[in-house]
C-alpha cells in the first residue's frame, strides 16, 4: 500500500492539465469519492490497527497533495482563458487623445495676439478685491445700484481698512491697480474672471470673462479708441464686419459708449441672439474720467486715456455662433471637443 500511496503522489504532482478536460478528469481521477484516494481510504479500514496510524499519515498528506494540485491547475486554467478573451491582439491600437484648449481659451489668446500687435500688454489683478479698487476709485458714487448685494458678492463687510471685501464684478479693477504702480504713458490690456450675483440662464452667468483694456498717454483722442476697436473688429472676425458707436453712461469713462458689431449668427439680418436687431454688443467703452486718473495720481491736466472692457463669452458666441452661455461652464466633452482643430491659436 505504501508503494501505491508513492506511485500515486508522483503521478499527482507531475499531472500537467491543457483543457478543462484534463481537469474534470484529473479530478475523478484521484479526488471524487471514487476516485483513487477514496479507494485507498476505504482500504484503511482492513489494515491493522498498529499501522493504520502510520498509513492515515501518509495518505492524508497524498489527499492534500492532490486538493492543492486541483486548486493550482483550476488557478492556472482559469487566468490563461482570461488572457484570452481579454486581448486582441490584432485589434488596431486605440489612439491617445490629445486634450484642447477651452474656446474662451482660444478667444482670449486670440484678442491678446491682436492688442499685442499693437503695443499693448498684458496684465493681471486679483479676483477677491477691496471696495476701493473695484467701485471707489472708478468713481462709482457710494449709493450706486451696482454695489447692492443683488449684483455683488461680497466676501467680508468693512475689513481692516475700512472697505468691503468682494469678488471683482468687472476686470475695470485692474485699471487701477496698474495705474497706481505705473505712470503713463500705459498700454495695456487685462483679461480675467469676474463675478456677479445673477440667477443662470442662457444668457446670464454668476461668473463670465472680460478683457479690459486701457491707453493713458498724451493725447489719446476718442478716435484713438474707435479706431482701436474697429481694427480689433476686424482683426477678429474679417474686414466686412460693421462697428457701431452708441452713447451709454460709466461712472469711470466720460464720454462713455457701448460697442456694437454685426451679429455674425444672423449675419445682420435679425436673431433672437441679436434681439432681431442685427447688432451684438461686445464691449463698454469710453474716456478715461479724470476723477479716476486723479485718484491713481495721474495728472488729467497731462494726460488722457481711453478704456474698454470686452465680453469673452460674447466675443467667443459671435466666433463659434454658440447660443447658451452656460455650455461654457458644464465640462461637458461633446461641447468642447469641438474646437479641437483650432490648435493653440
Ligand atoms: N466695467 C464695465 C462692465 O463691466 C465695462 C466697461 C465699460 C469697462 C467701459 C471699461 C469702460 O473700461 O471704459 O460693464
């Protein structure tokens, strides 16, 4: 019996299983009940009692060996049919995709390169700012509408210096920082993020993006500005788009206009984008007030200026004619996949 037991832990260790087959059968082999190692423990019964002891060692360790093998084999068989199915090998490799800017993005650096051309720089200012820097020294008076909380957020009432605390509603801020550490002549121009207190819609947002834009220098001349705006319009959108100058009101400019140009979804014609009037408003604009020069500590006596301040989203709608500003925001993929052939421009 020993002898058996041997022959049969050889045979069980070098058993070697290809199919499911080989396992099924390895297993009624020396596992079942029947099998093998059954047989031998039905043997156990007529040995007698002094060897049985020696004999149940050794065969138990055989059952084991052979239950350890079965889970082994099962293991193996198992992961190999997983490979398998998992992978194609001759399934054409799945190409990388390659993310790409977001259409404000591409506006954005699009209005940069055309200002740029035309001397002027690019700076920056922060988003939380104070009271003073965001209303006061743009010569907004103290009860103006556009301080109230509707339109406003604020972060903290009356900080250490006084003056609210609140998240830039216009990119205008920016005018006063650089005028505060730069003395004319400046050229620049101030892209950003903005806030304000709105309920989202389609045509309104709790955060948008400007470009604001300034010239302080001797001299600068309304018709400075108009041509600025005209050669940007058509830098930016081709040389048939029309301008249009309408008289409007800004604490900080004097005179003041709002920018129009022709709806390009329309093509002038009449939308519900252009409230069938064929023009879009892309910009505020105006002459810088002296009160505002003023306060930043330049001379309006010497200098003049000219300020504007764009609408990304806008100018970004008439470019790729969307029509919800709230795809803008929404990260979804299907959206912004779409501009990917525009590359970095
Ligand atoms: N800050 C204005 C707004 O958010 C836009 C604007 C108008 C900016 C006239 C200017 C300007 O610099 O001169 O509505």
């Amino acid at each position: 019996m020993e002898n058996t037991i041997e022959n049969l832990l050889h045979e069980v260790k070098s058993f070697s299983a290809k199919t499911k087959q080989d396992l099924e059968s390895f297993r009624l082999k020396y596992i079942s009940k029947k099998g093998a190692i059954g047989e031998l423990f039905e043997n156990l019964k007529q040995i007698p009692a002094d060897q049985k002891k020696q004999f149940g060692k050794i065969l138990n360790e055989l059952k084991q060996a052979a239950e350890a093998k079965f889970t082994e084999l099962n293991d193996k068989l198992q992961s190999s049919s997983e490979e398998k199915t998992n992978i194609d090998l001759t399934l054409p490799p799945v190409p990388n995709k390659v993310g790409n800017l977001h259409p404000l993005t591409l506006t954005k650096n699009r209005i940069i390169e055309i200002f740029e051309r035309l001397g002027f720089n690019v700076a920056d200012g922060p988003e939380i700012e104070d009271d003073w820097h965001n209303f006061s020294a743009l010569n907004f008076p103290d009860n103006h509408p556009a301080r109230e909380m509707q339109d406003t957020f604020f972060i903290e009432k009356k900080n250490a210096e006084g003056g609210d605390v609140l998240l830039r509603t216009h990119t205008s801020n920016v005018q006063i920082r650089l005028l505060e550490k730069q003395k004319p002549p400046v050229r620049a121009i101030m892209p950003g993020r903005v806030y304000r207190n709105e309920a989202i819609s389609a045509r309104a947002h709790c955060f948008f993006h400007q470009v604001e834009g300034l010239y302080v220098d001797r001299n600068v001349s309304f018709a400075d500005l108009k041509q600025t705006l005209f050669h940007f319009a058509k830098e930016m959108y081709g040389k048939d788009i029309k301008l249009r100058l309408r008289p409007s009101f800004f604490p900080f400019t004097e005179p003041s206009a709002e920018i129009d140009v022709t709806c390009l979804i329309c093509k002038g014609e009449g939308c519900v984008v252009c409230k069938r009037s064929g023009w879009v408003e892309i910009a505020g604009a105006g002459m810088v007030h002296p009160n505002v020069l003023r306060n930043c500590g330049v001379d309006p006596e010497e200098f003049t200026g000219f300020a504007f301040g764009m609408g990304i989203e806008r100018v970004t709608q008439l470019r790729y004619q969307v029509n919800d500003l709230r795809l803008y925001s929404e990260n979804d993929i299907r959206f912004l996949r779409q501009f990917h052939t525009e590359g970095t421009a």
